[in-house]
C-alpha cells in the first residue's frame, strides 16, 4: 500500500527546533506523525557598544546616516540568506557587555562585535572575550588606524579572530560571512 507524499512542517522556532512530518495512507485513513528533532541553527549575537544608538545622527561624516535600526535589519536579511539566527544588542553600560559575552556560549555559537569607545579601554571586555570558547569578531565602522593616535589601539582585536574596520555599515555583514565560515570550518571545536 503507497503512502501519499509527506506533509513536512517545519518549525521555525529556535526553542522548538523540532520537524513534523504527517504521512497520510488514503486507503485506511491512517494518520502517522514523525517528529524529528532537527540540528539546532547556527545563532550569532552582535553587540553594539556605547553612543552606537546614536547612528545615523552621530558624526554622519564618520559614521554615515543609517540608523542602527537600518543596520540591524540589513544584516538580520543578510543572516536569514546564509541560513543562520542572529540577535542584536546595544547597550552603554561596560558591565552589560561583560556579562552577555559571558552568558553568550549557552546560547550563541560565535559573537560580532563593536565595542566603540569601550575597544581602547577596556581590560573587562577583553578579558571577557578571552575567557570564552565561541569565536568573536571585532567591528568598526570607521577606519580607527586612520584615525586619532588613541584609537589606533584596540584591547579587544587580539582575542578576538578578527577586525574589520573602515567599510561602515557593510562591516556587519563581512564579519558574520567571516564568521559563520570559520565556525563551519572548525565546527568540531565550538
Ligand atoms: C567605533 C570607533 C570608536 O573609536 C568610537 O569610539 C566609536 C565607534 C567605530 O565603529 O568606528 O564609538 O567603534
């Protein structure tokens, strides 16, 4: 007796990340329902430091006139094209940052970053960034090497697997590229 095709549904919710699969037989009317539990997805958390909810006003010349919100949904379609979950964050305060990259690793496979004012001070965020498994990627929207002699120095780039500076908003989206390469790359050691 042949079965009809499958009806898959699958779930879009990252806390249910289960498949239903509902196989119907027309002769006996006999349902039969598969659930399988599906690979979690890739997740990545991008962090956006201080003064950065101030984009598109602030130093447009710098920072350019997109607002982070713009930002944010460019680079959520970008990560909904490479198949991958992302969250976005931005906040002032140093000790929130520290605690989301420590908290990150129960829920997050990697992290983007930009700590803006933060990446030239900031022995907290670094150490935090060290003390985790799940690869990091520091981002700047300006050039900071092209800059003022104290944003030359970042505490943050050499824990982090990389630095992307100087292409603005774009930068968000090369670093998740990079990102999710290097963890599919090394998917046995995260
Ligand atoms: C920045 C560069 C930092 O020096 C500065 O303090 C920022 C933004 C950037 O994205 O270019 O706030 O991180």
């Amino acid at each position: 007796m042949k079965s009809n095709k499958p009806v898959i549904y699958w779930s879009k919710n990252r806390f249910l990340p289960y498949t239903l699969v509902l196989y119907t037989q027309p002769v006996r009317l006999v349902f039969r329902i598969a659930i399988f539990k599906r690979a979690k997805c890739m997740n990545i958390l991008l962090i956006n430091g201080p003064n950065l909810q101030l984009l598109g006003e602030r130093e447009p010349d710098v920072y350019g006139t997109q607002s982070l919100e713009d930002s944010n949904g460019k680079v959520k379609r970008y990560a909904e094209e490479l198949g991958v979950q992302l969250e976005t964050r931005q906040t002032n305060a140093e000790g929130e940052i520290v605690q989301w990259i420590g908290d990150a690793p129960k829920e997050f496979n990697g992290i983007i970053i930009n700590p803006a004012a933060y990446t030239h001070t900031s022995i907290a965020i670094r150490d935090a960034v060290a003390a985790i498994r799940i690869p990091v990627v520091e981002v700047h929207l300006s050039n900071i090497h092209a800059r003022e002699e104290f944003r030359r120095q970042s505490m943050t780039a050499p824990v982090c697997i990389g630095q992307i500076c100087g292409f603005n908003v774009q930068g968000y989206e090369l670093a998740l590229k990079g990102l999710v390469e290097h963890i599919n790359k090394h998917k046995d050691e995260y």
